[in-house]
C-alpha cells in the first residue's frame, strides 16, 4: 500500500480562509515567483536582510534560490503548484553564521496570510532545523512596532536581548537552544 507521504521540509498548511499553502524548501525555480512577489513581503526592515540592500534584483533572487544545505533552511509558503509557477505568500530562512553555534533567521510573509498562523508554522520548522543542528541559540531582528511577530516570538520562547551591531528600530530575537 504506498505511502502519501510529503518529501522532508515540506507540509500541508491551510489558512483560516481554506486556503491551502505548500510549505517547502525554496527551489531554483522559484528564483522568478520570487522576484516577482518580493515587494509585496514585509517589512522592509527585514528584506535589506535578505537582499543586502533592500531589492530583489535577478542575481540576489538566483542566489536566495539556492541556499548552501549545509548552513542554511530556506522555506517557502507557496500556492500547491509546480516551483516557478506557485506565488509566493511567504519566505523564512536560518542560516548558521559562520565560526559559530548559532542560526539568523528571517521570516516574510505577504500581507494576505499575515497573522493566519503560517509565520508560527514556518518559525517552528526553523527552530526545528536549528534543533537538528545542535546549535546553541537561533536569532533574528524584528522592527519594535511589529507587534504579531514580538508576540509569536515571546510565544514561542524568544526573549529580546541587547546586542551590538542591531540596527536601530529593529529588536533582537533570541531562542536560546542548548539542553
């Protein structure tokens, strides 16, 4: 009897509306969707952290595209369709930083799905990823006024912290992992 079974990192998601979202590791031909849908993410606070300087331009979306698997997770909340053809309502990341125990994440969503439950789905398999990784703690910054995410974040067990180098009007997210 086969087995209806999903490929890792991937999962079924239904929003209150009955709509269905594919959640899965992004795909080079997700590379277009992607460039086409990146505006329409937020906050803007958050895509310079994905694009370097704020924009999508074709290079950055290739490279977003094609994360290193053996530093980092990068998901998409996606239209049950082929990749390249699916819109894109959300895009959540951890990456290791280098020379440490320690994973950035990132999380957008698009304004039709925020707050519908799908930004604590994709947390939750980025902290599980991180898990997996044994590494000691799981960071990202988040804008001070955006408050569903600060609340989903507390939620979850982050705790804001105090650090160097965050940019102003952005809070710093920490889920400390270690046993």
């Amino acid at each position: 009897m086969p087995r209806n079974r999903l490929p890792p990192w991937h999962a079924e998601f239904v929003l209150p509306n009955r709509r269905a979202i594919l959640i899965r590791p992004i795909r080079p031909e997700d590379a277009a969707p992607l460039l086409g849908a990146f505006d329409l993410l937020g906050p803007d606070e958050i895509r310079v952290r994905f694009a370097g300087g704020g924009a999508l331009d074709e290079a950055a979306a290739t490279e977003l595209a094609r994360p290193d698997p053996r530093a980092e997770l990068t998901l998409v909340g996606a239209e049950p369709l082929p990749p390249g053809e699916a819109m894109i309502a959300g895009l959540a990341r951890a990456r290791i930083v280098p020379g440490t125990r320690q994973a950035e994440y990132a999380i957008l969503l698009a304004g039709y799905v925020a707050g519908l439950g799908l930004g604590r789905h994709l947390m939750q398999k980025l902290v599980k990823w991180s898990r997996g990784r044994y590494l000691d703690r799981l960071y990202g910054d988040t804008p001070e006024n955006n408050k569903p995410m600060l609340d989903l974040a507390a939620s979850m067990g982050f705790r804001p912290s105090v650090e160097p180098g965050v940019p102003p009007g952005l809070l710093r997210l920490v889920l400390d992992l270690s046993p």
